[in-house]
C-alpha cells in the first residue's frame, strides 16, 4: 500500500497535534463509545461539586450510643446472630434472608419477603454505618435499634424479646459470646435488656460492612491532586454522566457527599399505595414512630451518658412535607441493587434516570408545600425536580457513571469470620 | 483619610447609645431591623452541608426600645423552596447572649438565616444568606 501524496507538508508533530484536536472536539458527540484517555473540561464548580463525593473510604469511627461498636467480640457475636434463622418465630427467616451478602446485602426483590411480604424494597447494609437515619422512614436513630425492627415485625421476623432472649440464654455458645462481649451472663429475667445486647452486637456486625474503592474514586481522587494521566483513564460516558449528575441533574443535591446521599429524605413522585392497601406516609409516620421509640437515642438504652448523639432526634420537626418523603438512599454499589425506590417500582437504573428526567410535577403535592412559621410567604410548590428531558444517550452516560460506583468486591462470596468455639 | 475617620465617626454617632453597649461578639456577622441590632456567628464557623452547628447571637435594642422578649432561628433554601429538617431550640445565656441548638442545613446551595426577635408585643425579622459547599 502506498502513502497518499498530500498537495501540501505537514510536520509529523503538528499531524498528531491536528488529529488530537479533531478527536478531543469530536468526542462529545462520539455517541456511545466509552474511550478512555480524555478528559472533559469540567468547571471549577463542577470540580468543586466531584471532590465532595470523596475521599473514600472514610475514616471509622465507632459509635457512641453502643457500648460494644468496634469491640472484636461483638463482630463475631453479631456475625452468628445475623446468620441465625431461630432469631424468628418460624425458625426459618434471618436478617441474611433480605440481606444477602452475594447481593450486595439486599434481596433483589421488589419487595422485601421474611415470614410474609412487607412494604418495603430491602436496603442495602453497606455502609449502613455512615447514616444518621434507618430505614426508608428513617424511624430509627441508631443501628442497634434499626436492628431490633425486624426481629419485632410480625411480616419479617415475628419474634418477640422473650423469644430472642431465651435463645440467647439458653444456647451455650451464644451466651458464652455474650458473656465476652458484655461483661455478664444474659439477664435471667430482663428480656429487654437481653434484646438490646443482641441489637447492639448485630449494629457491631453490620458496621464492618463498608463498600470498597471505586472507578469514580480512583478519578476523584486524581482531580483532587492533579493527576491528569490517572483521570483521563475513568471512562468518557461515565465523566459526561457525572457532569450531568452534578450539573443540571441536581442529583447531588441529594445525593450529596462520599456516601452519595445527604442522609435526609425526599418525596420522589413514586406511588405511595400499598399491596395490602393503605398508603406508605414514608417519613411523616417514621418521625412519629421514632419518637415513640424506647429504642431512640433519647431513652435509657443510649450508651453515651452525655446523649450527644441524640441531637438530630431532639430537634427534628415533624411537617406536612414528610408526608410521602423516603429516605435518599445511598448510591454506593447502586448497580448490584436493583430494583429501585422505597418500594421496588423502578427496575433498573436506567428507569431510575428516566423516571427523574420525566418527572411529573403534578405527581409531587403535599410533600413540597413548605409550612413554616417563619417564611410565610413561601409559595407551596418544589422548585427541585424539574422534568430534565434527556435524551436516551444522555440517560446511558448518566447509567454509566452510576456503574462507576460499583466496588470491584460488591457482590463476591464472603467467609464466615474465623472464632474459636466459645466456652 | 480624613473622609474615612468622618464616615465612620458618624455612623457610630449614628448607633442609638443602647446599641452602642452590644456585647462583642468576635467574628459575627452584624444585622439591623428598626428596632434592633443583632450580631450571630455559627459554632463551627464554616459550615458543612447536612451537618449540626449552634449559632450564638447577641440581640440588643437600639436607643428607646423594647428589650427582647424572645428570639427564633431559621434556615431556608429560597432556591428550591423549602426550610430545614430540624427546628432550632434558642436559649438566653448569660451577657445577653443566646444560644441556638439543633440548626442544619442539608443541601448545598444557598441558604438564607432568618432570625426573629420579639419585643415589645412585635416581632422583627432579619435575613442573611450563606452558600453552603
């Protein structure tokens, strides 16, 4: 094959320059290919906006209100027990049911199945330990509490204390583990007490689940100290999803900070019916529930004497705007969780995206008319989600930047914690 | 020079005498209604998003007016249209100081401060906006 003989010379460094040029123009519009090794122009307040979502992971810090966060023996002892199917009344359901470690720590169901079908879509428990709210309604303050929810829920695990506490009394390497982690033998007679152990060693347990590194960090991480060389290798579609995530998508907004969600709650224009009737009230009811609780961190089980913890609960306000509201779940290992939403209506991402681009405002009602004494001028409409109409590409780099934030290690089997016998 | 040192001697001049007689408070931010002059700063001072902070303030009446009865803190987004999450709990300490606990905002963006300060069977309002990163 001959070379073609151009009319005019061009310098072999000046070609490549041309050819760099023409490709680095054209990549914005190179449809659906994902090349590496480019590098969008992002905007200081884009770049601002990335390094928010970092670094990761972040530092561990054990928890306050239970006595026994961090401690080794409770990990082990919360292990057993969120493996243990006698935990309910049938003898048949465990936390590990709805949460199962090869699924990212949910089910993959619509809705969450223990003894019956709940309400609820199963959420995810990694990085359970970064959140200040649980559930979809938020209607516990702490981990040890969220964890004592479905032992007592009549669809999930049926139990009650007593049954909980005499398992753990009366199998021998079950008390002896509580025994090491608490310092006695199981109350012969306060179930209660028992039952609040047994919460706070599962809480132990599940904060040792943390997602790992991801695509999206490695390149935040190379923003945050200039590497170019590293950025350009985080995918082209990806980058042009996240530009779209921290721009006009308002997405990070919400799902804001290294754990992707600013831990509140928002009402998402999803349908709030239930399968067995009634409405889901989402937060309104949660905040009602959790004040209610003798779980919550303002009652007697909250380890820390000073009740620090316990500022969001002593000050969150119960307003007409929960209604409908859920929790903004974290967007972490989101690939591996499907489906979506408090109760599992969106199937996959790209539904997810879809839905928000096409949101319709007259679905969103009671929940963003903002009452506040003190504005009373505010006009009773959400001004946030806005109907975006993206275009099926743009929905695919949004999709794309989301796998982004998958951990390489999401979904791999998992070994049981080494122990040896108790006794 | 000379024009600086009479632009600031008349606004102190200007300061009702009661006014004059604030509390310092380091590092605060000085807001004005009709009737009062009140100056707040946050604990921590820079702010992050979804995270608690307190607001101590000092509230005193200019020259004639009532002494505060009581004060309010609020945060709203005027952007998106909505208020915090949380209701702040305000309370009177020692030196005419006050102490407001529980506030946080949960989105970055704008947010304006919006404090109220009753007295004299009226309430007065003044606003500050802050950007939250």
């Amino acid at each position: 094959m001959g070379l073609v003989k151009l009319p005019f010379t061009i310098h072999h460094s000046r070609l490549f320059l041309i050819v760099g040029v023409t490709l680095a123009l054209l990549a914005p519009w190179s449809g659906a290919q994902s090349p590496a090794g480019f590098l969008l122009d992002f905007s200081e307040a884009e770049r601002r906006m990335i390094l928010q979502h970092g670094p990761w992971p972040p530092p561990a810090a054990t928890d306050p209100s239970n006595r026994v966060s961090g401690n080794p023996e409770a990990i082990v002892l919360g292990e057993r027990l969120f493996f243990e199917p006698r935990l309910s009344a049938a003898g048949t359901v465990s936390c590990a049911t709805c949460h199962v470690p090869e699924k990212s720590w949910t089910d993959g169901r619509k809705l969450a199945v223990g003894l019956a079908e709940a309400d609820r879509n199963t959420p995810t428990l990694l990085n359970v330990r970064a959140q200040r709210w649980f559930g979809w309604d938020g209607s516990n303050d702490n981990l040890w509490s969220q964890s004592i929810r479905p032992l007592l829920d009549a669809r999930e695990m049926g139990s009650d204390e007593r049954r909980v506490a005499r398992l753990v009394r009366d199998n021998a390497e079950l008390a002896c583990r509580f025994e090491k982690v608490f310092g006695a033998r199981p109350h012969a007679t306060d179930d209660e007490t028992v039952m609040v152990g047994v919460g706070k060693a599962l809480a132990a347990f599940q904060e040792t689940l943390v997602s790992g590194r991801t695509p999206f960090d490695e390149f935040r991480d190379a923003l945050a100290r200039g590497d170019h060389e590293a950025a350009i290798r985080y995918p082209l579609d990806a980058q042009r999803g996240l530009r779209i995530f921290v721009g006009r998508g308002n997405c990070s907004l919400c799902h804001f900070g290294p754990s992707f969600t600013h831990g509140e709650f928002h009402e998402a224009g999803i349908p709030v019916f239930k399968k067995t009737g009634g409405v889901d009230w989402g937060r309104y009811d949660g905040i009602k529930r959790l004040r209610a609780s003798r779980f919550n961190l303002l009652g007697p089980f909250n380890d820390d004497p000073a009740r620090a913890p316990g500022t969001s609960t002593r000050h969150v306000a119960l307003l007409p705007q929960n209604f409908e509201q859920f929790k903004v779940p974290t967007l972490r290992n989101i690939a591996l969780t499907a489906p979506y939403m408090h109760n599992g209506h969106l199937a996959t991402l790209a539904d997810v995206v879809r839905h928000y681009s096409n949101i319709d405002p007259t679905l969103l009602h009671v929940a963003h008319m903002y009452f506040d004494p003190l504005v009373p001028d505010a006009v009773p409409t959400d001004t946030l989600l806005k109907p975006l109409r993206l275009t099926s590409l743009q929905i695919s780099y949004v999709v794309a930047f989301l796998a982004t934030l998958t951990d390489t290690e999401g979904s791999a089997p998992r070994k049981p914690l080494a122990a040896a016998p108790c006794r | 020079m000379l024009k600086t040192l009479f632009l600031i001697l008349s606004i102190f001049v200007a300061l009702p005498a009661a006014a004059q007689n604030c509390p310092a408070l380091d590092g605060a931010r000085r807001l004005e209604s009709d009737r009062y002059v009140l100056s707040y700063r946050t604990r921590p001072a820079k702010l992050a998003v979804s995270q608690h902070f307190l607001v101590e303030l000092v509230v005193c009446p200019k020259g004639g007016q009532p002494a505060p009865d009581g004060v309010r803190v609020d945060g709203f987004m005027p952007e998106h249209n909505h208020g915090m999450n949380y209701r702040a709990e305000v309370k009177a300490v020692e030196g005419g100081r006050y102490l407001a606990d529980g506030l946080m905002f949960h989105m970055p963006g704008r947010w304006d401060f919006i404090f109220e300060v009753r007295g004299g069977g009226k309430a007065d309002r003044m606003t500050h906006s802050v950007i939250l990163q």
